[in-house]
C-alpha cells in the first residue's frame, strides 16, 4: 500500500483492518446518474440552495468582492428551477487560456515561488504549452478593487501587507487537460477513456457555474442545508425527495409531531422557519435534541438531520441524537494561532484520539492536545493526521462506518473542543490532516444516512451497486448533483470551520472502481486502470473535490489512499489528472 501526494509516494505498512474498495454504477431511477442522462440544457431536476426568505444578510449566495450579479434562470432552455431565485455572480470568461491554481503546484514548487521577491498567492496560471506562465487571472465577477489590492501586494512583495488583505476566494477554471499526454505517452493508447473522463469533469464545472453560481458557491450548502440561523430566528432545511410529509420535532417542542410542520417546494427540498422567542432567544436551545420526521414509502421515519453539526448517544440509548449545536459567542471557541504553511517534505504521525490514551479509556480531544500533541512535536514530526473524527455509531469501525458527516465524534469532546485541539497543533507548527470518509457510509437506518427519506437510492446507488459486500456499508451515487453539493459542502466544512490543514481521502480505490479494488491483482497494466471497471462518476468527483480544496485552500494538502497505483492520480486537475 501506498500514500500518494502530489506525485511523492509514502509506503506503509499494509492494514489489517481495511482494503480499498467502493462502486458506483446507477440502478436507481429517482437519482440517473448525471453522467449518461442528463441533457445538455436540461437541469430541471437539481436542486438549489438559492435565497430564501428567513436567511440572514450574509452573502453567502455570492462570491466574496464581486458586484457582478446574474440571474441564472434566463439562460439556454427557459426551464423553470429554484435557480431563478438565486443571483449568483457571473463567472464565464472569455479569455481562451485557462487558469491554472496557484494552490496546484506541488510542494517542491510552491515554496520555490515562496522564496520568490514577487510570489502573489492571490493570482492563478495560465497554461501554455509545456510549463506555467506568470500571468495573473481572475475571474469575471471580481471587482476591480480587490484586483487592484491583490496586484499592489504582488508588486511591492510584502508578505505583511498581504496579511491584512482579504482576497476573493474562487476555484479557477478547468484547463486542456491534454498535458498528461507529454507527462505519460503511455496514456495516449487510452485517450478515449481520459478525454470522456475530463470532458465529463468540464461538462460539471460549466454546469456548477451556470446553475450554482460556481464551486465556490456550490461547495457552501451548509449555509443553506440543515440549521442555519438569522437575527430573527432559525431555518431548517433538508432534501429529502421520497418523503410524502415531513416535521421537525425534539426537545424544545416537547417531541410533538404536529407543531412544526414542514413544507416541501418542487425539488424535494423541505423547509421551516422557527421566529425568535417573545424575549429574543433563539427557538431551538442550545444542546437540544432534534430530529426529522417524515411520512415515507416504508412508513414514519425519525432521522438525524443529514447536515446535523453534532450528535451524541444517550446514555442506556443505542441510537445517536441530533444536537442543535449553538453555543453563546462566550462559548465558543475563538481560534488564537494561525495555520502553519505547508512545507516542503511531510513527516506524518497517525493518530487515533480515541484510543490514544496509556489507560484503557476513551481519550478525549483536551487530553490528546494536553498530552500527545507535545510528544509528537518531540518526536519530529511536523503533521498529525487524525483519525475517526467524523461521528460513527459503531467505535469498533474504527471511524471509516460515518453516521453524521459534518459532525465530530462526541465520544472524545464537543466541536469546541476539537477547535482547540486543532489550534494547539497550529501553535506547536503541526499540519492536522483529517482522515476523511466520503467512499461509504455507515448502512445504519435510525442515525445514519441509509434510507434516510425511505428510499433506497437517496444518496446512494440502488441495489447492489450500492453495497459494499465487504465493509457492509452503502456506497455514494456520485452522479447525483445534491450528493455532489453534499460531499463537496463537507469537505469544505472542516477546512473552513475546524481549519483542518487538509485530508488524507479513505479508500479510494473503492470509489474509482466498480469492483472496488477486491480480487483484483493489479499488474500496472494500464487496460487495468482506464475502462469499464472504471467508475467515472468517483473520478470525477474527486477532481472537483481537489479543486475546492486547492483553489480555495492553497496551503492544504490532499492525500489519497489508492492500492491500484493509477496513473494520472497526482497530477493537476488542469492537466488532466485526478489532483491529489
């Protein structure tokens, strides 16, 4: 086995645990696969997580510093989507060089251009024909102001003036991606596939851009799914297309499925908002226990919200609670130490928090900051790539069976308390890699994602394609465009929230390959890596994952753990490859 990272490999010792595996071919009617249904003009399906009434003022449906407002509804078709409520800024350019992310170079090159007088972080590349040119680009739609801010830093080379600008953050756009035809000749024997592949990834992003306003916007659902809160109270909003009716109940309207009924708009989408109590105070408290109650084609179903922030087991209770996680300002916690940059070569300690303590008990995220972090940093290592941190109902699946994506396991601490162990990482100098789990999920029903709506095929593939026989977990549809939000949305999320410093991605072969990866003796033959085994849906969504992690994150870093040794697997995106 091996870890990858953008073209430099990290041997380990095979685990005992895990092999690499995971599928995705479509058997569900209700969620085609986006790769061979969809109509070129024709996205009337999708759902959009556009403006609502009950949202606050933040400018969450926008990219930062752009004035440049469209309404993407009048384009092409004239079909009627949630995308016509939606302004979103325009991001189609003109200029036939493609952009090239700063945040795709590889370690060894960043930091050369680090040492560089005129290094200008905020800039992308355009590409030419065998290497990189200096020309900054940015995209339609930011203003000529911050422009301006980012070109004077770039002139005068001040890394402290660079500090105090706040840049626009977006993803550039695709490139050829022929490059990988001179990187590899071998590859050439097998242009149909990548040319279908990166065609299919281009296809996407001009689709992203046109109906979502970009990745940048798109990969923000969590700002609009799930609980989000206003001045004036809060909203709940949850997809959930295979629901006949649906109520928010939980502690603070005492379980009662008749007081807070949802209501459901064309896309599946279910929605309800909650005004401030007489006194001001929020509706939902603090720490309350909440849950979805749908009417469904298998019956009533109590489900955790999908998007839930944080969830806990009961004591004596066997499935986990969702929590309404909304601490006072005086409680959360404020992060103190900025992240580390990248550096050149990585030396990684693995940890499991959870099982990192001498005594037989489960350790907690205070103990492991207090305790091992200063060992680690000891030992000489410079990162810690942290496992299990999404939550798990079952602790034996040592963090890979996820119930709840977007929440930390409450088994060690509270999300504030994982803020802290992360900052004091970042005051120590450690990069903190998350182990992140989006190639299954967890088949449990009652605090999982498996049926969450009473179908089969919600988030995941239908049917056996849908099953992992191995791992006895549920496989992605990565053909699904609200799948697609969600994963990208919880990538970013930790990124975003935690300030994780990148990911180590779990089990990618699984995704890349219907087989998943088992009985497979991979030779490095390429006919073994680019064909119908091949899942290019999975692939596909890992190139758009690289390219909101390092488009809008370009210190992070980005592994994945692939047994089958693909080619084009550390390669740009912009050249044509998948971007780890």
């Amino acid at each position: 086995m091996v870890y990858t990272l953008s073209g430099i490999r990290f041997p380990v010792v095979p685990s005992l645990y895990k092999s690499s595996s995971q599928s995705s071919f479509n058997g569900d009617r209700r969620s085609t696969s986006l790769t061979l249904l969809l109509k070129k003009d024709t996205f009337s399906r999708k759902i959009f997580a556009g403006n609502y009434s009950h949202d606050s003022d933040s400018s969450s449906s926008m990219v930062a510093a752009s004035d440049k407002l469209l309404v993407p509804g009048g384009q092409g078709d004239g079909s009627t989507s949630l995308t016509d409520q939606l302004e979103t800024p325009q991001i189609t350019s003109e200029d036939p060089q493609e952009p090239l992310s700063v945040g795709n170079l590889t370690v060894e090159d960043d930091n050369k251009l680090k040492e560089k007088e005129n290094y200008d972080a905020t800039s992308s590349y355009t590409e030419v024909e065998d290497g990189l040119d200096s020309v900054p680009s940015f995209p339609v739609g930011v203003s000529d102001e911050a422009q301006g801010e980012a070109a004077t830093v770039s002139a005068k080379g001040n890394v402290e003036e660079e500090k105090d600008i706040i840049r626009p953050k977006f993803v550039p756009a695709p490139g050829t991606g022929k490059r990988i035809y001179k990187i590899d000749p071998f590859l050439r024997d097998h242009r149909d596939h990548l040319d279908y592949r990166y065609g299919e990834y281009k296809r996407l992003r001009a689709e992203i851009d046109k109906y979502e306003g970009g990745l940048e916007v798109f990969s923000r659902g969590y700002e609009k799914f799930g609980f989000t809160r206003s001045d004036s109270g809060i909203t709940y909003r949850e997809w959930a297309p295979g629901a006949t009716s649906a109520a928010l109940i939980g502690d603070f309207n005492n379980w009662n499925p008749n007081a807070d009924i949802m209501t459901r708009n064309e896309f599946g989408v279910w929605e309800i908002f909650l005004p401030n109590n007489a006194d001001g105070s929020p509706p939902i408290p603090h720490g309350s226990r909440v849950k979805i109650r749908m009417n469904t084609p298998s019956g009533i179903k109590d489900s955790i919200p999908a998007w839930i922030k944080f969830s806990v087991q009961a004591p004596g209770e066997i499935p986990y609670d969702g929590i309404y996680y909304d601490p006072p300002e005086e409680g959360k916690y404020v992060f103190k130490h900025p992240q580390p940059k990248r550096p050149k070569s990585l030396r990684i300690y693995e940890a499991h928090v959870g099982m990192s303590s001498p005594e037989p008990i489960i350790n907690t995220y205070a103990n492991f900051r207090d305790d091992v972090l200063p060992r680690i940093k000891r030992l000489g290592y410079n990162a810690v790539q942290i496992m299990a941190i999404q939550e798990h109902s079952y602790y034996a699946s040592f963090g890979y069976h996820v119930t709840n994506f977007f929440a930390p396991s409450s088994r060690c601490g509270n999300p504030d308390d994982l803020k802290s162990l992360i900052d004091k990482a970042h005051e120590l100098g450690l990069l903190v890699l998350m182990d992140i789990v989006h190639s299954h999920s967890s088949n449990n029903t009652l605090d999982g994602l498996n049926m969450f709506d009473g179908a089969d095929g919600q988030y995941f593939h239908s049917g056996s394609r849908g099953y992992h026989w191995m791992w006895d977990s549920r496989l992605f549809n990565y053909g699904s465009w609200e799948v697609l939000r969600f994963l990208l949305s919880n990538a970013r999320w930790w990124l975003e929230e935690y300030k994780f410093d990148g990911f180590r991605f779990d089990g990618v072969t699984s995704m890349m390959y219907t087989h998943h990866g088992l009985q497979v003796a991979f030779t490095g033959n390429y006919n073994e890596y680019f064909g119908f085994a091949t899942d290019v849906d999975a692939v596909v969504y890992l190139m758009l994952v690289n390219d909101v992690i390092h488009g809008l994150f370009p210190e992070a870093v980005s592994i994945g753990e692939d047994v089958s040794g693909m080619p084009t697997f550390c390669i740009f995106t912009q050249d044509g490859g998948v971007g780890l």
